[in-house]
C-alpha cells in the first residue's frame, strides 16, 4: 500500500524544513508532497532542498485547494497530511497515524496531540475536528468535490464528510509534538486577525452542505 506525505505550506520557511526531513526518514512513506500556497518566502526552496517534491501555487488560494493539489499529484493509497509548522515531529507519529489505515482497520486517523504545549494541548482536544494530522485512504478523497475551495475549513470537511459516509475513524495519540501558532509567527496583531481569518473559514466551511460527487 503507497501512502504519500502531503504538506500544505505558507509562509513556513522556519520549520518546513525539520517537517520534511522526519517524512523522508518514515520507512513507511513513499515520497514527501509539500505544496507551497503562494508563498513569499523560501517556503519552496527550503523544502526543495529538504528533499521534498514541492509544487508552488502562484497565489495564495488557501488550505484547501493546497491540499487539493497535493492529492492531484500522487496517485497514493494514502495520504499523510502533515501542518508544515510542527515541532517535535518524528518518524514514529507518522508511523501511529499510517498503521491503523494501512491494517485496514480504519479508513482514516486523526492525530491529537499530547505533552506538547498547553495551548496547543488543549485546542486539540476543544476541537479534534480540526487537527491537520491524518492518514486518510483515497476513496474519501475521490468521493469529496470542491475541496479546494474549502480553504481552512477542509479538515471539518473532511472529518464530517467521514461520518456523513460511515468511514471508520480512529483518533491516535501523539505525544511530544505542538506547532508554531500564529500570533508567533506574525506577532500578536497580525497573528490574531489572522486566527479571526481562519475562524471564520471554519464556520463557514461548517455551515456548507458537504460537497461530495
């Protein structure tokens, strides 16, 4: 069974990097997939020289259709979607998230982080929903339409779209990792407009009737 790692990625040059490299060294991942949406950074360089295969969207078009392109470009069993600003990532959470769906005992697994950050911590556990870690079988993807128009809002997508179909899911543990939150990467303004952003796309998402073929 091919399982490929997908990154959504803006703005991420920091940490991508790190991200990539643990993917590279997960025996059980075939390739890394970063997708730099429209970055104006390094983001694409960076990961390029990771190691990565990186497609660069020529603006910035959000989460979603980031997601959507690196599907596109692997014809995979399984994709592994990883966020690009992880810290603490290592082989053996990638391998917890691929196990259950490569065993056939589910068709998708969540990640939840644990022992990270307190922050980082408890949103997960508010909204599990909303994590960006999963292993996820094909057939869930080739049965969503419009995915990239669903911008921050595609994990609720995805995770409603999994139980308006029945497909078994398993939310799996990762101790030790947390990710880089926005107000630290923009400073607290920029970074709370921002999360406001994310929010609302969410919502949105929420609201939509989910687009499926």
């Amino acid at each position: 069974m091919k399982a490929v790692a997908v990154i959504p990625a803006y703005n991420e040059e920091g940490t991508i990097a790190q991200v990539v490299r643990v993917a590279k060294n997960c025996r059980d991942l075939t390739d890394v997939i970063v997708v730099s949406d429209g970055s104006t950074d390094g983001t694409a360089k960076v990961a390029a020289e990771a190691g990565a295969k990186v497609i660069e969207l020529p603006q910035n078009q959000g989460k979603g259709a980031a997601v959507f392109a690196g599907v596109n470009a692997t014809d995979a069993d399984v994709i592994v979607l990883l966020d690009a600003d992880l810290i603490g990532l290592t082989p053996r959470h990638i391998i917890h998230l691929l196990l259950p769906v490569k065993k056939g005992r589910v068709d998708m697994t969540v990640g939840m982080f644990r022992s990270g950050r307190r922050l980082t911590d408890l949103s997960q556990r508010l909204t599990p929903f909303l994590s960006g870690q999963r292993a996820i079988v094909r057939a869930i993807f080739d049965g969503l339409s419009d995915l990239e128009l669903t911008r921050y809002g595609v994990d609720i997508t995805i995770s409603r779209y999994a139980k308006q179909k029945g497909h078994r899911v398993q939310k799996v543990t990762l101790s030790g990792i947390t990710q880089v939150m926005k107000e630290e990467k923009r400073g607290f303004l920029k970074g709370f407009v921002a999360r406001l952003k994310m929010y609302w796309e969410i919502l949105a998402a929420f609201r939509h009737k989910i687009p499926n073929r």
